[in-house]
C-alpha cells in the first residue's frame, strides 16, 4: 500500500493521531486531532510540542510541557505510555482525553520519533443525546447549549424524590464567574457571550457522565451531581474550578482567562429545590467573601437522613 493510502486510512479513524520527530516537531496530524482539539493540520504541522500549543496539564492542573511530557519520556526510555490528561481546546475549554504513546524507531533500533494516538475521555456521546432531548422538551439554554433554569429546577425536583423513596444522596454545585462585569466592560458583550460558552462547554467535558450541567442565569452555572458524599462533592468542585482556571479564550492579540466561585451543598430528605439551591447560593457567597476563586461546602451532614 502507498503512502496515501496510510494516510487515508488514519484520517478515517475517530481518535486524534499526530506524529513527531525527535525534536518533537509535529509531522503528521489526522482529521480525528482535528476533531478534538479545533486545531487544523496547517496549524500545527512544522510546530512543536514544547510551543504547548494544546497546553496539556494532569487532572491537578499541572502543566506537562515544563517537564517530561508523555511524548518526550517515551522517546527518551523507548516504553510505551498511557496516561489522561487535559488538553485545551482551540476555543478554550478543557477536554480530558486519553493519550497513548508509543516511540518510533527506524530500521537500525533507533528512536526517531513518537506517535501520539489522544481520544476524547468525555463522555460526548451522551451529552449530544442529552442536549437534543432537552431541546425537544424546551429545556436548553439557546446561548450556552446546555440545560436552562427550568431543566435544573426539575431536575432538582426528581433527584429530591428519589432521595426521599430510594435513599440515593446528590449535591448541589452552584458555580459564579468572578468578575464578570469587568469582562463584558473591557472586552464586550460578544466576548463575554464567549466567556460563557467556554465555561458551559468546560463544565460539561468534565462532570461525570451521571451529572447534570445547567445554567441558571446570567454568568452562574449549577451541577447537579449524583451519588455523592462531601468529599466527593467538594472533588469534583475543585476540579471543575482548576480546570475552568486553565481554560482561556484567545481575543486578538490578548488571552481572556476567567475564575469561578462555587458553594457546594448535599441534599437534604427535607429539602425542596429552592432551600437546596439557597444553601448552594449561601456557600457560594462565603466562596466570594473569602477572595473568589475558590470552593466552599457546607460541611453540617447531621440533617441529611
């Protein structure tokens, strides 16, 4: 087979491929990297990887590029790797996906470059389902494309119901965006409608596939997130806190970066979706008198049974 054909083949596959060589300049960048990342191949083909150009960082938030990335330990011990990482999108919000790399060695044993295969690790399917139910019922927000104020307060309402007949325990994340005023007033109106939908679309790569995203009106966002206990309540908000912290939007010559501040609360038996939601809005102004930027939960669990 020709090399075209090769190349045909690897542009058909849904995952991302890109090559590199030694010095880790990008060679070769499939339709399916193309996919995921919002980067065309002329974008990125003669650029390197230490450009951080998909600015990959760990689950804590960590940058990759200023150490021994997943490509560069590959080609400098010659063993394989597979890890999950973030990588930041074209348009700015976080996608976690699942790298694998493998070296490249010509016909003497030496490394001469890696391949990377990266796909999607969100749970996209089900969202894109989710998205085109909700819009059947009404329930969409037509800026962000996710669920709008009426899907949260049902939503609330079902989850309610099922802790009170099942016992199945959920939390509330309410979640502001810091300043954000200050974004429409400098940048405009349309950057800031951009600043929202980059904040929707980071949420929504990575909650679980079990958890409900929204957004409850103007620059808040909640999540309603099932099968929880505090502390994994209060992981998955400082997650999606960090992870919102590295997302960026490009404007012109400037990078638009946003915080959020998120207050945090388990369900209660006795609860109704506006006194949860009230405990929520309450944690989330301790997060905002506390400096922005951060997470509170309330910690009071003696009610909840």
């Amino acid at each position: 087979m020709d090399d075209s054909l090769y190349k045909q083949l690897l542009d058909e596959m849904y995952d991302g491929v890109y090559f590199v060589d030694r010095q880790r300049r990008i060679m070769y960048w499939n339709r399916g990297a193309e996919r995921i990342s919002g980067y065309s191949a002329d974008e990125v083909i003669g650029r390197f990887c230490g450009d951080n150009l998909l600015r990959h960082v760990d689950a804590c938030g960590r940058n990759l590029y200023t150490g021994m990335c997943p490509l560069a330990a590959a080609m400098h011990d010659g063993q394989p790797r597979q890890v999950e990482v973030i990588l930041h999108h074209k348009h700015g919000h976080c996608v976690p996906v699942l790298v694998r790399v493998t070296p490249i060695r010509d016909s003497h044993g030496e490394i001469i470059g890696a391949v990377e295969v990266f796909s999607d690790n969100s749970h996209q399917k089900a969202v894109q389902e989710e998205i085109e139910r909700l819009r059947a019922l009404a329930l969409l927000d037509p800026l962000t494309g996710i669920g709008n104020r009426r899907f949260i307060e049902n939503n609330t309402h079902n989850r309610l119901e099922e802790l009170r007949r099942y016992g199945l325990s959920f939390g509330i994340i309410l979640i502001d965006i810091d300043h954000f005023k200050a974004v429409n007033d400098t940048f405009g109106h349309l950057v800031g409608d951009d600043v929202l939908k980059m904040v929707a679309r980071t949420l929504v790569h990575n909650v679980r596939a079990f958890d409900a995203v929204g957004r409850w009106g103007g620059e808040e966002f909640v999540v309603i997130a099932q099968n929880v206990s505090i502390a994994t309540l209060e992981s998955l908000a400082e997650r999606l806190r960090v992870f919102i912290e590295q997302s960026s939007l490009p404007v012109a010559d400037k990078v638009v970066h946003v915080t959020v501040s998120l207050g945090a609360t388990l369900a209660r038996r006795t609860d109704t979706p506006a006194s949860i939601l009230g405990r929520a809005d309450q944690m989330l102004y301790v997060s905002k008198q506390r400096g922005r930027n951060r997470v509170s939960v309330e910690e009071d669990t003696s009610v909840l049974i």
